[in-house]
C-alpha cells in the first residue's frame, strides 16, 4: 500500500517506519498517490494565534471570546477537554474550565495571519477556494510535475512549513472531491492529515448523520424521528423515499451520505455575508448607549470589508431583546460604502426610531456586497467621501505599520 511520511514527505510501499528517515508519522492509503482535492482547517486557530504569541500560555486552557453574556469565538484543545467549545456561552464555558485565560478577539491580527497562511496555500495551486477565515479547500490537479511531489507529499510539506513559518498548525483532508476532504480533515485533529477515497461509504456508514455539513440538529431529530440515525441508514433511501420523507432537498441528503459531491473548487467564490455584533453585559434600553455600543461595530464592519476587498451597497441592523427575539431592519443607502462613519450615520436613524424593550445584542452587517472599487466615489453632491476614504487609507497604512491601537477616532 502507498504510504506518506509525514516528517519527510517520502511516499514508499507500506513499512513499519520511513526507510528515509526513520520517522513513524506514517499514513498509508490505497489511492495516496492519485487524490488531488485537499481541505486545510487551521486547529483552534484564534486560540493557537494567541498562544503562539504568549508563550506563557502554551500549556493553559485558552478561551478567545468576552463578556459574561458573550459566547467562545475559539478555545484551545486544553479547554475542549472541560467540554468547552465554539459558539457555546461564556458563562458556561467558564464553568466547565474556571482556570482559563480569556482574551478578547483580535480580528485584524488573525486576518494577517490568515493572509500569510493563504499565501501559502496560493504556492501550491492556484484553484483555491477560501472558506472562512481559516479554512480552505484546494485542488492540486495536475501540480505533481511542478512539484515533482504527489499532491499528498505537496500538502505535507506545506502543512510543516505553516507550523514552522507562522507558528500555528493545520489539519488536512485529502479525498476524490470536497465534501469527503472536509470530512476527512474533521477525522484527526489537531495536526491531523486523513484520507477518504473509495471506501468513503463504508467508513462513514456508523458515524451519527449530524456529522455530515449541512445537517443540523433540527434535521438530526427528524431524521431521528424515521429511525434514521446513521450515515449508512440515510445513505440507504433511495430518491423516491428520501423525496417523500424529506422533501425537496431529500435526495440531496442521501447522496452526500453516499459521499457524492459535484461541486468544484471555485477561487473566485463571493464571500455572502460580513457582519459584526455584541452581546451587552447588562441589557439596554437607551438609544444613546445603543448608539456608543454601535459605533465600534461600524468599525470592525469597515475593517472587515476592506479586508475583504468589498463594500456595501446595503446595510442591516440586528437587535435582540431580553426576550431573545431578533428584530432586523434594512437600510438603503445611496452609494456603497465600507466607511465606518458612513455606516454608522446611515444606522443611526433606524437605530433611534426604535424604542421600547431591553436589548441584550446589537450587531450591523453588509445586506448587499459589492467591489471596493465601487464603493465612496462621491459626486457633485458628495464632496466628502472621497475625502473620508483618503482620511481611512492613511489610517489604515498607520495601523498596518504600528498596530491598531496606533490611531483612534474620536467622537
């Protein structure tokens, strides 16, 4: 069987240890030399960037996330042992691991060193397809003559380099097409590398259906409900019975059981949405201080599209209340924009005519994005925004240079 050292990228007939360099992080699989679609999940990144620049925390439970009534952004695989994990409240990820080091989100840091690991990525193929901050998928067909490397010792490599060069890890799935790659990267974390070929099927057959993406726990419960509780089970109906039983999006569902996947992997995908929200330690009621507490959202929204490369051409602001009720409210705007004080002054309105309950969470978003290019041309009638844009881009360049607190607005 063909089988990868992971220390050295050899590729060899199966053996107990490399016959290159001794080394036993081996993995072996029947169709290593042939699959070409990869998926890189960098492990608990917000967490292992700031481990990675405090050493003193390399050891400790580590939670990136804040306030009491906030939820984790990421923790460390020392805190997953407590039972802490993504998205999960504050309050009780402080519970299960009381002794750990909280820190806030440092966004514009991680997005640099997403940039430099994408970097990375773009050495290897050009078809990669960016899929949240720290993930992506890559197709490396075809790049074995430039690499004079299979893709499998190609990505290997690269995975040593990140660890190496920017200080964080990756886990890696390498499969026949994107859905398997996803599900194999999930199968070994951290510093993980799994493959999934044509016995795809009969390894996921027993895993629970909630390990597919895209299948939530509402549908885990119906689907309980028809007895179906396993991957094999779903990847069992056939289209009549999974149309009739799950609807249009039945048949669907069972080919990604089966581990069907046509999609290619796309470089030039848009990102749908960016958005930025806070959970308010005490509720608030007072437009005022909705106000103050949306103005720092207008900024991270701001930083977030130019990051992006985007702006928006439309805007939505979200409240909820002490009740957990989510209201939204659309906001037209008459150019795009990515300014926070053009955000900020076209939410302002929408923020103040609304009156009444305690809200507990506020958070803006881009309801339509566009290219930069588009966005803050001014006109005759609009002298200021070209104006305000030069103003950001020299603030910009100041905190690229020295750091983001470097420059503050007031107001």
């Amino acid at each position: 069987m063909p089988t990868l050292c992971r220390d050295c990228d050899a590729v060899f007939t199966a053996a107990s240890v490399c016959p290159r360099c001794g080394g036993t992080r081996l993995i072996g699989h029947a169709e290593l030399p042939t699959l070409t679609i990869a998926h890189v999940d960098c492990d608990a990144f917000f967490a292992s960037v700031e481990k990675r620049d405090r050493a003193e925390l390399r050891d400790r439970p580590v939670i990136v996330g804040g306030g009491a009534r906030g939820v984790v952004a990421a923790c460390c695989y020392i805190a997953r042992l407590s039972g802490v994990r993504s998205a999960m409240p504050m309050f009780k990820a402080l519970k299960l691991c009381p002794d750990a080091t909280v820190i806030r989100p440092d966004l514009a840091k991680y997005a640099i060193v997403a940039r430099e690991i994408r970097a990375m990525m773009n050495r290897l193929t050009p078809l990669v397809q960016p899929l949240s901050i720290d993930e992506a998928a890559l197709d490396l067909s075809g790049t074995q003559a430039l690499h004079n490397a299979p893709p499998a010792a190609v990505l290997s490599r690269f995975a040593r380099a990140v660890e190496q060069q920017v200080g964080v890890t990756v886990s890696i799935g390498l499969a026949p097409n994107r859905l398997l790659a996803k599900l194999a990267a999930e199968r070994d974390k951290p510093r993980g590398f799994a493959i999934l070929g044509q016995d795809a099927a009969a390894i996921l057959a027993p895993e629970p259906v909630g390990v597919l993406p895209g299948i939530g726990p509402a549908l885990v419960r119906k689907l309980a409900g028809f007895g179906i509780t396993r991957i094999g089970l779903l990847a069992a109906l056939d289209p009549s019975a999974a149309r009739t039983r799950l609807g249009d999006d039945g048949p669907a569902l069972t080919a990604r059981a089966r581990g069907e996947d046509a999609r290619g992997v796309d470089p030039v995908r848009a990102t749908k949405s960016i958005s930025a929200e806070t959970t308010f330690n005490t509720d608030i009621t007072d437009p005022a201080a909705l106000a103050r507490a949306l103005w720092p959202l207008c900024e991270k929204l701001g930083r977030r599209l130019r990051l992006e490369n985007f702006a928006a051409a439309g805007l939505v602001l979200k409240l909820k209340t002490a009740r957990f009720e989510t209201h939204t409210h659309a906001i037209k705007l008459t150019a795009p924009t990515l300014l926070p004080e053009s955000i900020f002054e076209a939410a302002k309105p929408a923020l103040y005519q609304t009156a009444g309950p305690a809200y507990r969470l506020i958070g803006i978003g881009a309801a339509r994005l566009v290219s930069a290019d588009l966005a803050d041309q001014g006109d005759l009638m609009d002298r200021e925004s070209p104006r305000r844009a030069a103003r950001q881009q020299a603030m910009d360049k100041l905190r690229e240079k020295f750091g983001a607190e470097i420059i503050r607005r007031g107001r």
